[in-house]
C-alpha cells in the first residue's frame, strides 16, 4: 500500500520541477541559448504528473511537442533534458531532438511528436507490438484536443476499438489547441462524445486537480491493462503561456489567463497539504531549493557540455538509400 501523506508530497515534487524547468527555459530561450522552438507545459503540470505516475515502467509513451513535463516525469535527468534543448551531444538524443523531439528508449519514452496528432497512429501500432508480445505492457499517448480535429485520431481510435488494443489515449485539452477557441472549431466541444461514438469507454477529470487526474488515470490504467481494450480519458486543463515563444498570443484576454491562473493546480495543491497538515512551510521550502538546485547544476553541465563532433553529423543519415 502507498503511503498517501509520501504520494502526495512527491506529486508536489513533480509539479515543482516541472514549472521550475519550464520557466528556466522560457528564460534562457530569450537569453538565445536555447533555439528553436519552445512549447511551454506552466499550468498543465497536474496532468502529466496525475496521469503518468498511474503507470509501470513497462508502458510505452508517446508525447506531444509540449512534453518536457512527460520526459522529466518519466524519468530522464534534469541534466539529460537540459543539454538536448541546448543541442548538446550529451542531451537524450545528442542534440538532435531539441525542445520537441525528446526521446528515450531505456525509459520506455517513445518522444514528442512536433506534427500535430503523429503519435496516435503510433501508439496504436505499439499498442499491437504489446499486445502480440503479452509484456502486459500498455501504450499511453498525451495529445492536445487540437489533434481531435485530425484523421489521425478518428483513425486511431477506430482501430484500437476494432482490434481491442490497450491504448489509453489523454486529451491534453487547454481550449486552444494553437490558438482557436474550441468552441470556434469544433461543432461537438463535449469531447467525451467523440471517444464513445467509437465505443471507447471515456471520461473527463479536472486538469488542473493532480490527484483527480491521478485517481481517474489510476482508473483507466487499470481498465485498459485488465481488458486490454482503449480507453481515452480528457483532462481539462489550461495553458499559462501563450502557444509557444513565438506566439503573440492576442486570441484570448488577459482577464481570462489572471483568472485560470487563481486555479494554479501547484499553488491549490500545496495549500491544500499545508492546510492538512501533510506538509509545513518548510517542507514547501526544501523541495524548491532542492529542485533548483539540482536545475541549476543542469544548466551549468548543459552551457559547458561540447557540441557534436563535425565528424559525427553524418552518422544515422539517410542518403541515397544508404545509412552514412
């Protein structure tokens, strides 16, 4: 049995070193030390922790390219993070992926996705992998409800409804996508509905509640490695920072972010801790020094680390039908 008081301090853990990292990068980007792009995940932090803490290292992960919070969660060292968004030969996959493409076999990450609904297809094909293999392993695939407007996810949960395959889907939903209104791009906004008109048992959690999103992760887990069957679950949550750097971010009032901001799913959490009891102040404390500590550490190996070799740039190319 879990130690409830020990479960929830290591949630606020998470969401810590989430937003910590997050707002790092959201400053050495403008400092032009980090390049590219940079989707930034403050204000969905319960998501990634709720949902991903309910599964086994065995499970396969497929991301977005919002999916630094679903990396760090999964395991991969602040350091190995931090020098891939420098492009580093010392990041996860030296270098090569930056912001949006990280990718870790050992831990069973499958990466982010930059193309807007990629993974689906993806998780239901290693979601057929898993099943044919009886590792009792599930494929677990975060995408935005943007990605709901595409072929991909109709085609995806169609066949993992067809063929029965232990796929749990999680809706990222926070309103947007990259900068529509839900409500002015899609005719059906319950999207609950559009899982169950494929008869994949669904439910929607409050994203912005860690251990909500926890307790229904735990819930559709269980059913999908007992069944072996999709189950997609929705998590409503909401972006603090516009789509990405790049992002004028002029679609939605700022009266309207102040306001989602009050439901700061760290902030609610750790004043619900302290108000039980479960934690004090200096317990709140200790974890942010701690987590800084160690972010600080990582961006000091990541400024310092060597770029890839000119004489590696080659390698794992494809030309001319070759391997270089």
């Amino acid at each position: 049995m879990s130690n409830p008081a020990k479960q929830s301090l290591g949630f606020l853990k998470d969401m810590i070193k989430i937003r910590q990292f997050e707002e790092a990068c959201a400053e050495l980007y403008s400092a032009g030390l980090i390049r590219g792009f940079l989707h930034l995940y403050i204000g969905e932090e319960a998501v990634a922790v709720g949902a991903l803490r309910a599964l086994l290292p065995r499970d396969v992960v497929f991301a977005t390219y919002r999916e630094h919070a679903h990396a760090l969660i999964r395991g991969l060292p602040p350091k190995d993070l931090m020098a891939e968004m420098f492009g580093k030969v010392t990041g996860s996959c030296r270098g090569r992926g930056g912001s949006m493409h990280i990718f870790d076999k050992s831990r069973n990450f499958a990466g982010g996705n930059a193309i807007v609904a990629g993974a689906l297809p993806m998780a239901v094909g290693m979601a057929i992998a898993l099943k044919y293999q009886e590792s009792g392993g599930i494929s677990a695939c975060f995408f935005g409800e943007g990605a709901m407007a595409e072929g991909e996810f109709h085609e995806a949960m169609n066949l993992a409804a067809i063929w029965n395959l232990p796929v749990l889907f999680v809706c990222e939903n926070n309103r947007y996508a990259m900068g529509t209104a839900l409500s002015r791009w899609e005719a059906q906004t319950d999207l609950v509905k559009h899982a169950e008109s494929y008869g994949v048992v669904s439910r929607s959690a409050d994203g912005m509640d860690v251990m909500e999103v926890h307790h229904a992760a735990k819930e559709a887990v269980c059913y999908v490695r007992e069944t072996k069957k999709p189950f997609f679950l929705e998590c409503q949550t909401y972006r603090f920072r516009a789509h990405s750097m790049f992002d004028a971010e002029k679609y939605r009032e700022k009266a309207e972010v102040e306001n989602w901001k009050k439901r700061d799913p760290i902030t609610t959490f750790q004043e619900q801790l302290l108000q039980a009891g479960v934690i004090v102040q200096h317990d709140v404390e200790a974890i942010t020094q701690s987590t800084r500590n160690d972010l600080d550490e990582a961006i000091a190996l990541a400024k310092n680390d060597p770029l890839e070799s000119r004489d590696d740039l080659c390698r794992h190319v494809y030309k001319e039908g070759s391997e270089a």
